[in-house]
C-alpha cells in the first residue's frame, strides 16, 4: 500500500470558522508532511495534524473512499504522536470523492473518536 498523508488544520474556536479544515498532501514520507502542516501554523490555528492512510480503497455508487488515521500533532509546541502516551486521542477520517465525470467533490468525515 503506498503512503498517503493529508494536513488536518484545528482553528481557534475565536475565528468562528469551520474548525476543521482536512485536506491531501503531496508527501513521500511523514517528515516532509510534517514540514507542509508547519506551513499552515498561524495565530487563527489551534493545532495541526498529519493523517496517513490507513486502510484500502472502498467504492460505492458514485464515490470513492479512504480511511485515514491521524498519527502526529503539534500544537504549536513542536510535533508528538497521537496516543495515548501523549494524552492525544486517536481519530480516523474518511475522504469521500466523486467518481463521475460530471461531478467534481469531496468531503471529509471523522468515523472513530478513541484511544
């Protein structure tokens, strides 16, 4: 299975933005994902984490989706793992894209919120 890693930034409830903001990385490795989400780091973000695929491809009527696990965070104090070691929970996302030509979109949703 080849790796694939998406950014998920965290605002600051104070910018009334959507909070989660998920989306891919052009990443070969965990180091160079981890160096994207820095980019992201300002005052409007809590937190950033690297999500890396987690399971296969499944495929529905019209859509295509892909389990991803989140497996690093930084809250601004510099990078740990996502466990339970760090007092971090573990969350797992779906990417749901369209698979028809004529309709082009995507959305992203948490399925597990646990240790």
């Amino acid at each position: 299975m080849k790796k694939e890693y998406a950014v998920l930034i965290d605002r600051k409830a104070s910018y009334g933005h959507d909070p989660y903001q998920p989306f891919m990385v052009d990443a070969k490795d965990v180091i160079t994902a981890m160096n994207i989400a820095e980019t992201y780091m300002d005052e409007t973000v809590f937190l950033v984490k690297v999500l890396e695929k987690s399971s296969g491809t499944s495929t529905a009527e019209g859509y295509k989706e892909v389990e991803f696990k989140e497996i690093m965070v930084n809250r601004g104090r510099g990078w740990h793992s996502v466990d339970k070691t760090h007092g971090e929970s573990t969350a797992y996302w779906n990417r749901c894209r369209s698979l028809k030509r004529d309709s082009d979109w995507e959305y992203w949703n948490i399925t597990f919120l646990g240790y």
